[in-house]
C-alpha cells in the first residue's frame, strides 16, 4: 500500500537518482575509417568470392546440361523421327554454352565487375547476373518475366524491364504478343539458331527502335533509359527494343523566358523531345545531334547539336573532347555539366546561355553556335557566348532595330544601377559630399538626421532585406510568392522608415538597384552583378569613389581576360572585330549580312548584301510615277 | 610558356600606347611645361612627340631586319652583354616609371579624395589593384584599356568643353613662348616623357606584323600627344601662364572650375574615377613591362609568380621620396634627361647595329608579313 510518504520518496527518488534508458539506443551513422576507397571500378573481387562465383557458374551450366540430357533422353524414348532436328537443336545450345565453361573464360568473368560482363548464352546464368545487377529481391522496380517462345523445340526466354519506365501498351502489342503467339509462324523451318535473333528483329518485333547488345554495360544503359532486354536461352546476346514510356512533362509555355512576341514553347525533361523541339524549328538536314553518355554511375545523356556546314569543326571537337573528359559519377543537371566544363569555373560571370526557348537554340545554332542539352533537363545551353549575348532577349529580333536597341541600352543600364548605385550614394555620403548639389545633400542630411547607423549598415540592412525577400519569393510555390514578395518588400521598407532604422533615400536606392537588377534578362548575369555590388560597397565605404574605380577597374579586366570556350568573353569589342551590328546596337534583319566574327563560321555569310531582292524588282500592279 | 602575351591588333596596340603616355595629363606634367615653355608649352607638347615619330619608323626599321622583342633583337645585334645592358635600362625605365606614377597617384588621392588616410596604405593599395591588372596578363590590360578608352578621353574632353565660358584666347600669346629656339629645345629635352610610345617594341612578337607595330605605335603616339596638347590649351587658356604654372593638379583644378548651373557643379569628384582608372592601369602596365622583361632577361619560364615582388619592389621606390615636392622634380628631371637619353641612345645604337650588320650582309633579310 503506497502511502503519501512512499510516492513522494519514489518520485523524488526517480528525480534525483540517475537510471539508465528503457529505450534502444539511438541510431548514429558510423564513420568506417577503414573503408577502402573504391574509385570508379578500380576493385578487385577477394579471391574466395572469385573462387564462389566460378563454381556457381559451372553449377548453372551443369544443371543446364541435366535438363537438356533428360530432354534429349525423353525425346529419343519417344522414338519419333521428327523429335530429331530438335534434338539437333538442343545439342547444339549444349555445345554454344560450354564455350563458356572454358578454365579461361570462367576465371575472366569471375574477376570482372558484374557489368563489365558479357551476355551468357546460358538463360539461368543471365538471370544471375540481372539478379546482382538490380539487386533483386530488394529492388522492386525491375521486372524479368519468363516467357516460351513456341518454336520447335520451344525455346526459354526473359524479358526484362524498369516498371513506370515502358509503355506497357508497346509492351504488351509489340513484344510480348507477337513473341508469345506469331513468332513460330514467322520463323523459317531451317533456321538455325545463330539468326534466331536477327529472325525475331526482321519478323517479330515490331517496335520502332530494336538493337542488340553483348554486354551487360549497354544492357544496363538501355533498361534504365526504359527499353525492354530480351534474353534467348542459348543466345549470347541481348536484344534490346524500344519501350520508352516514362511520364514526361509535354511541351509547356516558357517560364523564365517569356516573351511578348516569338514562340511560346519551351522545353521539356525529355532529351529527345527537346532536340525534336530544335529540329521542329530548324528543319535541316545539316543539324547534327551527337549524344554522348556522361557519369560513370548515371550514364545520362548529353546531345551536342550544331550546323555541320556552319559550325567551326575545331570548336565542335573541343567541346566534344571536353564532355568526353567529364569523369564524375552523377551528371544531374547542366549548370553542374557546364562546370565542369567551363573555361573560369571559378568565375562568376556565366560562360554559356542557359535557355529554355527551343526558337532562341536555333537562332544561335544558325549562327555557327553550338548547343548542349542534358537529358532530364529543361534547358539548354549555348556556347560559346559573349558578355554581350546576356543583354540580348529572345524577342529582340521581333522588334524593330531601334526599339531592340533602346531596350538593350536599357539592360545595360540596369546592369550598370544595380551594380554601382548602392556604392557611389554610400562613396558620395562618406567622402564626396560636395559632388552633390547643396539642396539634395541638405535633403540627404534631414532625412538621415534621425537615423541611428552609419550609411553602411543602412545600405547592408536594406541590401540583406531585399535578398531575403527575393529568395524567399522564389522558394514559395506560386502566385503566393510574387505576393509575399511585394507585400514583404512594401511593409519592410515602409517599417523601417518609420522605425527610423534606414533613410527613405537608402529605400529607393535599393528598391531601384534591386528592380534594375530583374531587368537583366539572364538569370546567372543578373545574380553575378548583385555578388559583386556588395564587394563594391566594402571598396565605397573603404575608400570612395577611389575604391569603385578600383573595383570598376578589375572588373573590367577580369572580363577581358576571361574566354567563353575559347571565345573572347568581351568580343566583338575587345578584342575589336566584326560585330554584325548585333551587339548593343541592333541592326535591321534585313542588314545582319554577316555571322558573328568572333566564332570563326564555316560559312562567314548570312545573306546577301540584298536581301530584300522585292526591292529591285518592279511590282506586278499599281501605276508608275514617271 | 606562360610570358607570351597573346595576339594583339591595331586597337590593342593603340590602347596600350596611349595609355602610357596618357596618365601624366593628369597629374603635374601640363603645369611644369607650361613652367616650362610658358605660352609655346601645347605645340611644344607636340615637338616632343616627333622624336617618338622618328623611333618609331627606326624600330620598324630594326624589327623587319631582327624580329623578335627588346631582347631577343639587343641579342642578336648587340650581342649578349648589349642585350643584358640594353634590357636592363628598359627594366630601370619601366620600373621608374611605375614608381613615379604611383606616387603621384597615390599624393593626388590624398591631397583630393582621401585625405584621411595613411599615405603608405594608399600606395598599397594602388600597387596591390595595379599588380591584379598585370596578373590578368596584357591581353586583358590591353584590351580593358581599349575598352575604357572612349570614356576616358570623352571624360577629359566634356571637362575641356564645360570649361567653354572661361576660355580666354589672349591668355594663349604670345604664342612663341620664350622664343622658337628654346621652345623647340625644351620640346626635344622633354621628349622622354613619350618613352611609352615605344612600349610595342617590347612586345612586338604578339603583334600581328611590322605594319601592325608601326601605325598601332603612330596612332596612339598621335592621339596621345593630340589630347596633351589640346589639354594644356585649354589649361593656359582656362588659368593662364602665371597660375596655370603654379597648380599641382591641373585636371583637378579645371574640373572643379566647371558651373552649368547649381544642379551641375562640383564635378571634380565624380572625374576621381576616370583618372584612378587611368593612372592604375598606367602603373599596371608599367608593371608588368619591367617584370617581362625581367622574365626575359633572366630566362625564367612564368612571368606572374614575379608580379607580387616587383609590385613590391615598386611600392618601395615609390615611397622613397621624403614628399610630393620632391618627386613632381625628380619626374621631370628623370623624364627629361634619363629617359630622353634612353629613348635617343638604344634607339640610335640598335639603328646603327641592324644598318651596319644588314650591310655587312650577316643578317640576312627576314621576310615580314607585310613584305
């Protein structure tokens, strides 16, 4: 019986004396020092494991050779003449398979990687090594399915498939029914089974895109971008069939890059829908799409296109040579790609224009470019690029010249508030007063009359607000966002004026550098100039409007020592070359005679210097004036 | 290797020149040649120009004989000894130079825009912005100074036009000066301040051709000695002789006499980034001629590693001086005697040796591409 006493004892007996946890430990990752770096297949199996695998293989094999003696033996008790070309059969798969069983070959493909294999001729033996391949039982996406090919003798076969990743309506009509029910029809009475491959490719597959493949490497890379791998027992080789049927997003409006004017298409995940998208749009036959494979685990497609008869072959080598030299694991997006390809990673200045506009691909590739899309991503990028090229927009070319020039002068103005208005309002306000007319500094000194910081903290204040409210109007999910963001930035800027924390004059500085910087149309532009205005306000508040020449001045060098793919970064005026008046100022189309300089063209020539041959021809109506 | 500079064209080459002989506008030089030459200083500014004219078609001269660079061409005509003195007198030059720029430079940002700060860091910081200039290399120099070009001399020529109502045209006569004998003198004696007009010649390798070095070195000797002279005319005209002698810095003084009206005055200060722009790249470019030429001599394979130690070395001598008195005498002593005497003398000396060795027929004629 537990009196007032006992329980008070008891709980403070459970406060003050400590008593180890009922519960199992938590879980902490262990840091295994001791884990050997395995590096891009640089492992060796250890020799019991090799020993293991040889002798599961021969026992593969051997039960092979059972089943095909008791088939055989079953056949000839039957005494049936007709059983006798079958038997032929048989005996033959026999002695294709123990090729494989050869002291030498068993010993190779014990010590190989899994996926360095080659396709067995033994069905059992493929089934093993999709088995480790996939991780099977546990991974439940793969599917093999066993099927019987009716032949004389019937013939085992697998196909095997990424689940979500194959149209299983193509599935169904275009391999699995014809295989299953017309292929004995189609097959020749006197085939042999070297062609019984080639015979079901010709006669039963009616897929759009079959291939095959003899080792595990290509078997893999067409499984996991969603093809169908059929496996024959007795054939040492795969048979790969078109099924891609992965849900993709289809074609959709732009929306980085949208335009009043031009196409309203953009691309997509799918790597062959957006090189179609090009191909829809630049009808050529001189286009040319190399795909390249890139990560050593991912083997994620990478498609390089360019104009065969345009485009400068050194320039398309390098950038070849450059993807190839690509050794990494994981490929997950082009802005990494572009990295590690890039001539300044280090630079924030980007190096490539990044679009997601099939129509802005084309007009580059038309001028002797050279683009590159990553499968899985809905961008392209274009190279090589100059400075300039980002204060282009898609739709410049749908304007009128004077118009696109106006706008681009625009751009470049922005650019220029963005980068330098916050610096010189802080170099003016702390060294420079007298550059100002008396009555805006007078108006400058009220309004900060009451503020309690240095202009600096002010200006870092409202600078670090304004970030916050654009990062995190990007990261909420849709029309909330933008409304958060003008509501944030409204209801900040007002508060901390009234609060007396920061001059109204700051809150336009900012509210104007900030808005100036959305007007540069590339994304990557756009955020290298609001990096580096904030290493211009450390060298304002330093040193003035000394320290913005400074850095105005490194800036400027830094530009014209950096290389797009080889490319001057600040071409077509420095170095100075032909621009084709399509640099700050814009020419009339029917004026763009020439290609770019710079890229070094095929075919240096556009147009003719008429273009507008109507021009010189006399119209079919109307009355001549004399 | 990683000392060759790259290809460079006609603009580049122009750049490179004319920003070589541009800095000085703004610092004490228009004064001491008005000091100098009184009334006569803006044409006298364009009779020394032409001693650079006449270097120019010599070292064309010389390079299709002996092409190649400063030392490879000493080598070959002077020998190895030739090469190392005649190397060695570049590199005093171009170090010089720098030093003497910086300095004032660095006198010119206290004295107008900084006056708070120590006068060491100020140094430091034009050296360190200058050798980040040359670690980017000439190309980079060169053709971010092509680019900043326009501006610079529309910056200088706004300057020059707003200054419209204080124009006095009386103030220019007598337009001889002291006299043609004297002005012509003191023309040719300050010729050395156009040393930079040869700055080609050290790179004559990265350019595309003679033709390329000569009218590139023409061009931008011509605009140069063009924008000197029109400068100092309006500073006579503007100031006068007897207080246009007497400024220290005669861009500043005539930038803070600009009045449009109450909403555009006091512009001085905004024109700081023009001319610490111009001044930076001037001893960036300095710079880095001594250390190529270093690299050169010394047969070194890189040439950036050595950039830090000559800005170093640079921001050193340039704070020898005990003040700004001293070192606006020492420019003009240095400018008018040492570097006129190296501009006349290897001139001269490399002259003779390519006629006489192209005569004695043990050079034989390379051809070039504009042959």
């Amino acid at each position: 019986m537990e009196t007032i006493f006992s329980k008070s004892f008891n709980n403070l007996k459970k406060m003050l004396v400590y008593t180890p946890s009922s519960t199992p430990p938590p879980f902490v990752l262990d840091d295994k020092s001791d884990k050997t770096h395995d590096q891009f297949g640089l492992h060796s199996k250890p020799a019991l494991e090799k020993t293991s695998e040889q002798l599961q293989m021969l026992l593969r094999q051997a039960k092979q050779v059972k089943e095909v003696l008791e088939t055989v033996s079953m056949k000839l008790k039957s005494d049936q003449v007709t059983n006798i070309p079958q038997i032929k059969a048989l005996l033959k798969k026999l002695s294709e398979s123990s090729a494989e069983v050869s002291p030498v070959r068993l010993a190779y493909d014990a010590a190989s990687l899994t996926e360095d294999r080659k396709v067995s001729a033994v069905l059992s033996e493929n089934f093993a090594i999709l088995e480790k391949l996939y991780k099977l039982p546990h991974n439940k996406d793969i599917v093999i399915r066993n099927l019987m090919l009716p032949l004389s003798p019937p013939v085992k076969a697998h196909i095997v498939f990424l689940d979500g990743m194959v149209d299983s309506k193509i599935l169904n009509l275009a391999i699995l029914q014809p295989l299953m029910f017309f292929s004995a029809d189609h097959m020749q009475a006197n085939s042999s089974k070297n062609n019984l491959t080639d015979q079901l490719i010709e006669a039963c597959l009616p897929a759009n895109q079959v291939n095959k493949a003899v080792d595990y490497k290509s078997v893999q890379h067409g499984i996991n971008s969603g093809d169908t791998a059929l496996f024959i027992d007795g054939i040492p080789e795969a048979v790969l069939i078109n099924t891609k049927g992965m849900v993709r997003r289809g074609v959709d409006k732009p929306m980085t890059e949208q335009t009043v004017r031009g196409s309203q298409a953009a691309f997509s995940e799918g790597l062959r829908i957006n090189t179609a998208l090009i191909r829809a749009t630049l009808k050529s036959s001189d286009l040319v799409t190399e795909i390249l494979s890139i990560g050593k685990r991912t083997n994620t497609s990478c498609a390089i296109m360019y104009i065969d008869s345009l485009a400068n072959p050194i320039l398309v080598a390098e950038i070849r040579r450059r993807l190839k030299g690509v050794t990494t694991d994981f490929m997950g997006d082009i802005g990494s790609l572009q990295q590690f390809i890039e001539d300044h990673p280090g630079n924030l200045f980007p190096q490539a224009l990044s679009t997601e506009r099939p129509d802005r691909v084309c007009v580059h590739l038309a001028e002797g470019r050279i683009a590159f899309i990553l499968d899985g991503i809905p961008f392209a990028h274009i190279v090589p690029v100059s400075f300039f090229t980002f204060f282009h927009s898609a739709e410049d070319f749908s304007f009128k010249a004077i118009a696109s020039t106006g706008l681009r002068i625009l751009r470049i103005v922005a650019a220029f508030i963005t980068l330098l208005l916050p610096s010189l309002y802080l170099a003016i306000n702390y060294f420079h007063q007298e550059a100002l007319p008396t009555e805006i500094t007078l108006a400058v000194a009220g309004a900060r009359e009451r503020v309690p910081f240095p202009a600096f903290i002010e200006i870092i204040l409202m600078e670090f607000s304004f970030e916050l409210i654009r990062e995190g109007g990007l990261r909420i999910p849709g029309i909330l966002g933008s409304t958060i963001g003008i509501v944030g930035a409204l209801i900040l800027g007002q508060a901390a004026v009234t609060a007396n924390i920061v001059s109204p004059i700051v809150v336009i500085i900012i509210a104007l550098a900030g808005l100036a910087s959305f007007a540069i149309p590339d994304f990557q532009m756009a955020l290298a100039f609001r990096t580096i205005r904030f290493l211009f306000l450390l060298l304002a508040a330093g040193l003035g409007l000394v320290g913005v020449a400074f850095g105005l001045l490194l800036l400027v060098l830094l530009l014209c020592s950096m290389k797009s793919f080889g490319v001057p970064y600040m071409i077509p005026i420095a170095p100075r070359v032909e621009g084709n008046l399509d640099v700050v100022v814009r020419g009339p189309v029917f004026h763009q005679e020439e290609r770019p300089d710079g890229l070094n063209t095929q075919d240096d020539m556009r147009q003719p210097a008429i273009s507008r041959e109507w021009k010189m021809e006399n119209p079919s109506g109307g009355s001549k004036k004399p | 290797m990683s000392y060759q500079t790259g290809r460079m064209g006609i603009a580049e080459g122009i750049a490179l020149v004319f920003i070589m002989l541009f800095p000085r506008i703004f610092l004490t030089a228009p004064a001491n040649a008005v000091a100098a030459s009184t009334t006569a200083a803006w044409w006298v500014v364009i009779v020394s120009g032409l001693p650079i004219f006449l270097a120019i078609f010599a070292w064309a001269y010389i390079l299709r004989q002996t092409p190649g660079d400063l030392f490879s061409v000493s080598e070959k005509l002077l020998g190895r000894a030739g090469a190392w003195l005649v190397t060695i007198t570049g590199i005093s030059v171009a170090f010089i130079d720098a030093a003497l720029i910086l300095r004032q430079f660095a006198e010119n940002t206290l004295l107008t825009a900084l006056p708070q700060l120590e006068f060491s860091f100020v140094v430091g910081w034009y050296a360190f912005i200058a050798a980040l200039g040359a670690i980017l290399g000439l190309e980079a120099l060169a053709r971010g100074t092509y680019l900043l070009l326009p501006m610079s001399i529309m910056g200088l020529i706004l300057v020059l036009l707003l200054l419209a109502p204080y124009y006095d045209i009386y103030n220019l006569t007598p337009w001889r000066g002291y006299g043609y004998v004297p002005s012509l003198q003191s023309g040719i004696h300050r010729s050395g301040i156009n040393i930079g007009g040869l700055i080609l010649v050290i790179f004559s390798p990265a350019m595309q051709n003679i033709k390329t070095f000569k009218w590139a070195s023409i061009f931008g000797v011509m605009l140069g000695t063009f924008i000197k002279a029109v400068s100092i005319l309006v500073f006579i005209m503007v100031f006068g002789v007897a207080t246009a002698s007497e400024k220290t810095l005669p861009f500043f003084e005539m930038a803070r006499l600009v009045y449009i009206n109450r909403y555009f005055q006091r512009i001085e200060a905004l024109f700081i980034i023009l001319w610490v722009i111009v001044g930076v790249l001037g001893i960036a470019l300095s710079l880095y001629v001594g250390t190529y030429l270093l690299t050169r001599l010394l047969k070194l394979p890189a040439l950036q590693p050595l950039i830090p130690l000559s800005a170093y070395i640079v921001a050193q001598l340039a704070m020898l001086p005990p003040d700004i008195a001293t070192v606006i005498r020492l420019d003009n002593f240095i400018v008018s005697n040492f570097f006129t005497l190296v501009l006349f003398i290897i001139t001269l000396l490399l002259l003779a040796a390519a006629i006489v060795k192209a005569k004695k027929g043990r050079l034989p004629h390379v051809p070039s591409f504009d042959d």
